[in-house]
C-alpha cells in the first residue's frame, strides 16, 4: 500500500511538470529563436531558476550525497565551484549577451565560429558537446532510476525508471522549447530547495544532537573521513584540480552560455550571475544528509553510494506521502537538468551542424523540425549509455567537464586576444579534447592525479598561441567587432 501512494505522489508530481512545460510556449511564434532563446525575453527570476537547475541536479540532490557518505570531505568540492562557477561569466557574460544581440546568435559555437571564421570549429563544437551532454544526461537518467527503484521496492527495475523520466522530459522540451525548460525550472527549482533544507536539518537533529554532533561522531569513528590529502580519498592534487576544472568550465557548458542569448537585458544577466552563488549555499544540506547516513548505513546494505538520500529516507518511519515528495524532488533534480540540456542538445545540432553542413541558413520550420527529431535521437543514445555505462553520478559530470573546459580559450580569445586565429582555434581545441578523452580511456598516463581536463586545457593553451603566432593574423576590422564590444 505504502509504494502505491509513493508513487502515486510522484506520477500526479509528473503530470503537472508535463502540463506546465508542455503550454508554457503556447501563443508564441513557431519560430527557431523562440524555441531555442524564447526570443531574448526572460527576466530575472526565469534566468535565475533556469541557471539553477542546471547544478541542482541528480548530481547534487543524489550524487553530492552519495560523494559525502562514500568519499566524505571531497564532497566539499561542489560547494566551491557551484560558488564560483558563474565569476569568470563577469568577464565575458554581457559581452556573449551583446553579441547575440547585435549578430543573432542563438548558439555559442555561432559566435566562435563567426569570430573564427570556420565552419569546422562550429561542426567540432557540436561534436564535442553532443559527446559531452551525453555523459550529463546519463547521469540525470541514473538519478531518475534510483528514485524509481527505491520507491517501488525494485517493482520498477532501473530500465524502466529511468525511461519513464526522460519521457516526460522529452514531450515538454518537444512541444514548449526553451520557456518549457524555464517555467519547469522555477517550479522545481523552489520544491527541491524547500525539501533539501528540511530533509538535511531533520535528519542531523533526529540522528544525532545537530551538526556538531554528527561531525565530531564521524570524526571518532572514522578520522580520516573528513580530510583531504594524503592517505584519505583523495589527494591534494585530485581534490584541487577538481574543483579547478569545475569553476574554468561552468560557464563554458553550451547549455548555460546558451542562456546568455535569453535574456531580456544586460541587467538581466548581471544580476544572475551576481545572485548566483546563493544557489551554492542551497546545497549545504544535500551534504548533511550523506553525512548523516555514514553511521547509520552500511555499504553493502546500501549498494550504490548514490542511492543513499533515498534510501534513508524510505527506511524510516516516514509517512508514504512525505516520502513521495522527497523522492518527487529527487526526481525534480534530475529532470531540471535533462531538460536543460536535452533542448541545448537539439539546438546546437540543428544550428550548429546540420545548418554549417548544408552551407546555408536552415528556415524557422527547418531547424525547429530538425531539433526536435535530434533531441528524440540524444535521448535514445544517452538511455543506452545510462543502462549499459557504470561509473558514480559524480564520475560522469567530471568525466564531461575534461572536455567541456577546452572550449574556454576560445572564449578568452574571441573577446580579448585579437592575434588569435582560426588555425590556432582548431588546433587548440582538437588537442585538448583529445587529450582529455587519451587519459580517459587510459591511452595517456594521468600526471600526478592532475584531472585529465587541467592536463588538456595546458596543452590547449600552448597549442592556440603557438599556432597563432605561426599563421597569418585575420582581418583586424573583423576580430576587432568582438574584442570591442
């Protein structure tokens, strides 16, 4: 009786998501810059939510717990770059903002390839977050499984979980586009901080006597549990690299630089960016509530680290209607992102490589039609990878990061390097991404427990100035309309 009214909480939970994002783009004009950046029109509390989810995710709301009950201190690195992450955006967010206003950008690599010059960097960039979105959507995927799993004591196998999520995703990103994504955001945005600070002060109080308490008990327990550094779960270099790789290639994510282009005002995007960090502070009791489970759960009654917030909480005396809320916000954190992403996967596929392949323009009904065909194709393929792929939440989102980080002197470049060319661009960017993915697949040694990204985006770095300095020197009144904008 107990699953039925859990899920039955969730299902009436997607229903509404369903319904708000399906008709929140209803009257709009069926045009690719509604779709993709609601034509430039979202205010403050829409950017806000809509940056948002995209770190209140499976990876925070199931993985950040998951990293604090199995790795323990190392889990304080989401707090630092979700803290940080949108400050390098200060140094180039409006000028993104002014430029797809003045050119009519919609996608980023519109504006790095118009600054280059080349069509082979925008297909490249494609290429590279398409890869990229796939190990991020994965691990929403996952997030949704686990949720339907414990809620139905496993009648509900992981396959099915998972699917059942990314479908009601899909249709509100199919039919409301971009202000879909926005709207489901706010909704979800606020219904996952209220459960988070609840769930993480309940449980410090009703496991143990407050914070302090809990903190000095592990600390007895296990010493090593809340350090970093030698002899614990992760080294200096690990730890700090982490979080570097994380704060450099935020911003650099399609998806979020993408947001630039909607909003309604330069004002607009300062204020997200200046008010952002807060979202930062909403994941202290995430934390706390992994932290809690390390004397209460035993690994192998467990399973995976990640199952951990759900686990607890169906496990004790919890009235079945509060548990299908808490694990409809779980839900709610991984749909936030996968329709973040899902959408900006569709967008640059149409606009960035099938539109740069035909060497012309595709028309509104073009490139909405071919959007909404790729975001049904990026699902499937991210499905499979999330029902045949092992690795932790939080694995996944570093893993994607080693890539994404490279597009970051593009954007250093476009906006305040003018010697910059287009070689330079292309083989800075090929040598990092392809480094980055040699340490993954272990075709290249990983120095010193340095993250894969830092070690790319060195190489990227040498390679862009070099090769720059090497080849001739574009059009300076060309290069010149970006640095001065």
């Amino acid at each position: 009786m107990n699953q039925v009214i859990i899920l039955s909480v969730i299902g009436v939970y997607l229903l509404f998501v369903l319904f708000l994002g399906a008709v929140a783009g209803r009257g709009r004009a069926d045009s690719a810059v509604e779709y993709i950046a609601a034509s430039r029109s979202l205010g403050f509390i829409c950017m806000y939510f809509l940056m948002g989810g995209a770190i209140f995710s499976a990876f925070a709301y199931l993985g950040g717990p998951g990293w604090a009950y199995s790795k323990g201190a190392p889990a304080f690195y989401i707090l630092g770059y979700c803290a940080l992450g949108l400050v390098p955006w200060l140094v180039w967010g409006p000028k993104a903002q002014a430029a797809g206003q003045k050119f009519g950008y919609v996608t980023q690599a519109q504006l790095f390839s118009d600054r280059f010059q080349s069509r082979a960097l925008s297909v490249i960039i494609a290429i590279v977050s398409t890869l990229a979105f796939i190990q991020y959507v994965s691990l929403q995927m996952k997030g949704s499984a686990y949720v339907f799993e414990i809620a139905s004591d496993g009648a509900i196998p992981f396959w099915a979980g998972a699917l059942i999520a990314y479908a009601v995703v899909l249709i509100y990103v199919f039919f409301g586009g971009v202000r879909g994504v926005a709207w489901t955001n706010v909704f979800q945005g606020a219904f996952m901080v209220i459960t988070a600070w609840v769930l993480g002060l309940y449980f410090c109080y009703s496991l143990y006597d407050g914070p302090t308490d809990m903190f000095m008990k592990i600390i007895a327990a296990k010493p090593t549990h809340l350090l970093v550094g030698p002899g614990t779960k992760m080294s200096f270099a690990a730890y700090s690299t982490a979080v570097l790789v994380s704060v450099l290639g935020f911003t650099m994510w399609p998806h979020l630089f993408m947001k630039a282009y909607t909003a309604d005002s330069r004002r607009t995007l300062r204020r997200t960016i200046v008010y952002y960090p807060t979202f930062a502070v909403m994941l202290i009791p995430v934390l706390l509530i992994g932290f809690a489970g390390i004397l209460q759960v035993e690994p192998d009654v467990l399973g995976a680290p990640d199952r951990i917030l759900p686990w607890m909480f169906t496990n004790m005396q919890f009235p079945a209607a509060a548990v299908g809320l808490v694990l409809a916000a779980a839900l709610a954190a991984a749909m936030s992102t996968q329709d973040t992403i899902t959408h900006a996967a569709g967008s640059i596929f149409a606009q960035d490589f099938i539109s740069v392949l035909m060497g012309r323009p595709t028309s509104d009904a073009e490139a909405t039609k071919i959007i909404r065909i790729f975001v049904v194709l990026f699902g499937l393929v991210s499905y499979l990878v999330t029902i045949f792929g092992g690795q932790t939440l939080v694995a996944l989102l570093l893993g994607a990061y080693g890539s994404i980080v490279q597009l970051l002197p593009l954007a250093f470049a476009t906006f305040f390097w003018p010697r910059a060319t287009r070689q330079g661009a292309l083989a800075g960017l090929v040598v990092g991404v392809c480094y980055n993915y040699a340490i993954a697949f272990k075709f290249a040694p990983k120095l010193w427990d340095i993250n894969p990204g830092i070690q790319g985006l060195v190489l990227n770095i040498i390679f862009l100035v070099a090769v720059s300095y090497l080849t001739k020197p574009q059009d300076k009144d060309h290069v010149l309309k970006f640095v001065e904008l």
